[in-house]
C-alpha cells in the first residue's frame, strides 16, 4: 500500500546558506593552491633531475674525450667525435674551457627552463648556479666589450686625456663612484682653457684622422648598444655627456658626432652615471667617450675622473661590472679584455 505525503503550504525546500557557499568557495581555493604548489614542486624536481642528469652525462663524456685527445673538446659541438654533446629537450649548455693551464679545466652549466646547474673538471657533482662567467636561471649573460673599464693603471694606454692633458690614475680610493670599483683615471687641466670637449677618452676614441682605430666595438644596423660611465668633476657644467661616433675601423668616419642630451652638472665633486642607447644606423665599429662639452673656463688643475666604462649589447644599462665582479670572468688578460657574466 502507497502512501502519498501531500505538500502543504508550510513545507519548505532547504538550500545552502551563503556562509556555506563561502566555506566551500575557500575549501576548493585551498585545494586548488595545494595542488598548484605541489605541481610546481614537481616540475621543479623534475628540471634538477634532468639538468643534473645532463650534467653527469656531459661530464663523463668530456672526461673521455680528454683522455683520447689529450684535451678538452674546444666547444659542446665538437665533443664526442663531432657528435657534441647530448642533452634533455630543453636543455641548454654553456661551456668554458682552458687547455693550456696544467692541470686543464673545463666547466659546463645546464640550464632548464629557470633551473640551471653547473659541474666542471673540479667539482664532479652537479651544484645550482652557474660558472663563472655563464648566464644563470634563464637570464643570458652580458659581455662588457670596454677593455679595462675600471681605468687601472694596469692598462694605462686604453684611457687617454682630451687635448693631451696630464692623464694620472688612483687606486684603492675610498671614494670611486660605486661598490667594487676602487680605480678611476683623473683628467687634469694643466693650463687656463676656455671651451668644450675637455674630457676623458677610450683608446680608439679619439678624433684621429688616420688608422689604426682601436678596439673596434663592432655594431650592425638596428642592433642596440647601451654605452654608460662615471664620472665626476671639480667643476660645475652644463654639458656632460657622451659623444658617440661609427667608424669603419680603417680611418673612415660613418656617421656625424652623436651627442647624448646634457646633463646639468651643478654640483662639483659628485659622481655621475652618464648612459646612452644607440641604435645604430650603419654596420662599422662604435667609439665613444664622455665630455663636457659647454664653454666655461677650466682652471689651472680643474680635475674630471672617469671609470665604469661599460659597452653592451643591450637595451638597457646593467648595473656596472667587470671580470673582477662576482661571478664574471675576463674574457682574457685581467684590465685588459673584454669580461663576461650574468647581469649585476
């Protein structure tokens, strides 16, 4: 027997309250988090476990390739016979190599997506980071092409003095312009001079007229260069800036003077970051040094110091470094290279 249970007017149907809505919204936003951290966990261990893997298979192929040639292979490529050397999809290698030091040494960093490790000829396990010198979690390192760019006076001919002024250099000073640069090359007026240009000059950027040129900074059309230095006078002007010019390297000026917008130089004895981006217009080599360019009258021993010269390949200043900076390397002789690591 049936029995139909007739609605009556005071029945209700009972839904959820918002209080319980919001309980539930929060639960499954906890849930949701827990499993977005613990998929990320898992990716990241599974990056470790293939750059590391990588690395251990790298190592291992170099070890025998020195072993049969009696040197390290010069770049990835050429390990293993020709064949270069294996790795994931979506690893990277960057590879250093020094087969004249005794013993010889190599270090090789992997990198996966932001993950990056590296292992050499004197470390055998794979460490987080990256050598020397390498780019490191994804970021590509940054070559400073000045030579000497902390004006030591290691390398005295790369910095000269506009219009044969006495050119000295100061060492350990307490009071260069940034952390880690303790040098700079002072310009000194030797005579009563009234007029622009008076300056400091990297070799190669002067006004000469006839070759040779260099270094040569080389730069291709639409190719961006961020040039940027310090300096600081003992006098107030109007018109610091840096002047940038394209040559071909072979007595030939591309392109007019370039000078960058002037920077009011109120403030006598205070360090200053001059920087230009320049793209440049023509393929040739790039030359640049900074000045004061305005026409005040430059006392007898009137000083301008310049150091933290930096030429690079991008779109923006890096903060300053050189070989000497933490995890940077000379890209040859100390003060008197280029130098090459991941940005400051």
């Amino acid at each position: 027997m049936f029995v139909v249970k007739h609605m009556t007017p005071h029945s209700k149907f009972r839904g959820f309250t918002i209080v319980e809505l919001l309980i539930v919204v929060v639960v499954i936003a906890i849930l949701a988090a827990i499993t977005i951290v613990a998929y990320t966990g898992i990716q990241q261990r599974a990056r470790v476990a293939t750059v590391s893997s990588d690395l251990e298979s790298a190592a291992k192929q170099l070890a025998m390739d020195q072993v049969t040639t009696n040197a390290y292979p010069a770049t990835v490529a050429l390990a293993n016979s020709g064949a270069g050397l294996k790795a994931s999809p979506g690893t990277t290698y960057q590879y250093a190599v020094n087969n004249t030091s005794s013993p010889q040494t190599f270090c090789i960093t992997a990198t996966n997506d932001t993950t990056s490790y590296f292992i050499s000829s004197t470390n055998n396990v794979p460490t987080t980071g990256a050598c020397a010198g390498h780019g490191v979690g994804g970021v590509v390192a940054v070559t400073n092409l000045v030579v000497n760019p902390a004006a030591t006076s290691t390398n005295t001919s790369e910095w000269l003095a506009r219009y044969s002024m006495p050119l000295s250099w100061v060492s350990s000073a307490s009071d260069g312009p940034t952390p880690g640069i303790s040098t700079y090359a002072r310009f000194t007026s030797n005579s009563t001079l009234t007029g622009g240009g008076r300056g400091v000059d990297h070799r190669g950027n002067l006004d000469l007229g006839s070759a040779p040129f260099a270094p040569c900074w080389p730069i291709t059309v639409g190719e961006k260069v961020t040039i940027s230095i310090y300096v600081r006078s003992s006098q107030a002007n109007t018109g610091a800036g840096l002047r940038v010019r394209a040559h071909d390297g072979a007595g030939n000026w591309l392109t007019n003077s370039i000078l960058a917008t002037p920077i009011n130089y109120s403030t006598p004895n205070q360090w200053i970051r001059l920087t230009y981006i320049y793209t440049p217009t023509v393929t040739g080599c790039l030359y640049a040094s900074t000045r004061f360019d305005q026409n005040v009258t430059w006392a007898i021993g009137a000083t301008i110091d310049a150091t933290g010269f930096m030429l690079t390949k991008t779109d923006s200043a890096p903060n300053y470094a050189d070989g000497s900076s933490s995890n940077w390397v000379w890209d040859g002789a100390a003060n008197n290279s280029t130098s090459t690591g991941p940005p400051l």
